[in-house]
C-alpha cells in the first residue's frame, strides 16, 4: 500500500510539474500581451574589462531586439503593440552549470533541471515582478576570447544562456545572437546543417529569389546570410535578418 501511495504521489508530481510547464509555454505564444524579458549579465571570464562593461550596460541596449519583434510581429498580422518587452535584472555572480558533454537524454534531463534550479536560486531575490522569459548573458572580453561557446535556449522554463563579447562593436552581433535563443525559448528550431550553412528552404530570408545568391538577409534561425551555396556571413545586426514562415508557425504568429 506505501508503495502504491509513494507512486501515485510522484505521478502527482510529474502531472502538476508537467501541466505548469505546458501552459507557462502556451501562455508565452498567445501574443496578447507582452511578454517580458528579463536579462541577466554574467561576467564570463572574471576580467575587469568585462565588468565595466557589464556595469555600463541599460535597457536601451537592447532596444533593437523589441524593434525587431514588433516589425516582425507586424509582418504576420500579429496585433499587438509590443510583442517583447525587455527589462534589466542585476548582474549575477555566478555561472551557470555547464551542459553535458554527451547527447545522453538522461544526462540531458538532469542538466535541464539543474539548470533551471540554479536559475530560479540566482533570480529568486530578483527586484521587480517574474519575468516571462530570463535570459543569462555571459559575456566575454573579445581581446581575450576571440569565440565563444554554443548558446542555448530552453523551452522549458523559458530560460536562456547565451555567449556574448564585452565590445560595444559587437552589440548588434550580440543581439542577433540574444533573440535567435530567446525565440528557441518559445518554441523557434534551428534552421541550418551541417557547418552551420542555413538549410534550404526554411533557413532563407527570401528562398525564391533568383539568383538565389546572394541573400541580402538571414532568416533568424537559419542564422547566417547565405551568399554562395557553401558560404554563409555572420548578419551584422537585426536590421540584416528576417522571421521566416515556418518559425512564425512555430512561435504561432501563423496559426
């Protein structure tokens, strides 16, 4: 009888943890109201140069993500005034746990946890209501660091890391990089292949163009601008990149 009542009581669990984290995600696509994003920067490498910059950092520096958004929104038919809204959280001092090195699922479910675990710690003495979406920016001296590691957004939780320069040259680069892992938050997938060239035809700002090369722009996921079929560029900013139609369906821009 114990063991039956222990069971059920964790099946109660999984169901009301798992519930939580399917309407918080439906919650975050239904684009009635903004959704608030809360960044989060991280000193990555302990350096001074990088703490001043994190120190000079404000909300408007991240203006071009909510920009980015609303045109973008517009495009689909989507009405609403301002799709994101980006707030400001303080820094935090400590880094995240790192991801597995192993593509085990179990490895990569306990990952997940913790991650998200260590999110909520970090946050939970946060000024200022709960964020829809929180985003770790990491950042980097680029003097010291000339690549940084993989990004990752989380659909469950709706949490973000991501891996920035400390260089007010790189900030549009910087933002691209932060809304491509905020919209793998709501649900966006990757849309390039093998040696990160965009794939054919969902990673391509404009697939009937003819020529097909170059493209002038990138598709957001697809993430580089294709110029030639094996060559792709690094978009300088979001004013060079675009939301295609498969990920406005899969953010449910397109229903």
């Amino acid at each position: 009888m114990f063991e039956l009542l222990r069971k059920f009581l964790l099946l109660m669990i999984l169901f009301v943890v798992g519930m939580g984290t399917y309407l918080s995600m439906s919650n975050s696509t239904d684009w009635r109201e903004p959704l608030w994003v809360e960044m989060y920067p991280i000193n990555g490498d302990g350096r001074e140069k990088t703490q001043k910059y994190i120190g000079r950092l404000e909300k408007d520096d991240f203006k071009s993500i909510e920009l980015f958004m609303l045109h973008e929104a517009e495009k689909f038919g989507v009405d609403i005034d301002k799709p994101v809204k980006v707030i400001m959280g303080q820094p935090i001092g400590e880094l995240p746990p790192a991801p597995p090195q192993s593509a085990n699922p179990f490895s990569i479910g306990y990952w997940s946890l913790k991650l998200r675990w260590w999110a909520n710690k970090v946050t939970g003495d946060q000024p200022g209501p709960t964020p829809d979406i929180r985003l770790f920016l990491v950042y980097f001296d680029p003097e010291e660091s000339s690549t940084v590691a993989h990004s990752l957004g989380l659909q469950k939780g709706l949490i973000g890391i991501v891996n920035v320069f400390a260089s007010r040259h790189q900030s549009a680069t910087n933002n691209f990089v932060i809304a491509h892992e905020m919209l793998h938050t709501l649900g966006a997938t990757d849309k390039y292949a093998a040696g990160n060239l965009p794939a054919f035809p969902d990673g391509y700002a404009d697939p009937e163009k003819t020529p097909l090369y170059p493209q002038a722009q990138a598709e957001i996921m697809g993430g580089r601008i294709p110029v030639s079929q094996s060559e792709a560029a690094i978009p300088r900013g979001l004013k060079q990149v675009v939301v295609g139609p498969t990920t406005a369906k899969e953010i449910r821009w397109i229903q």
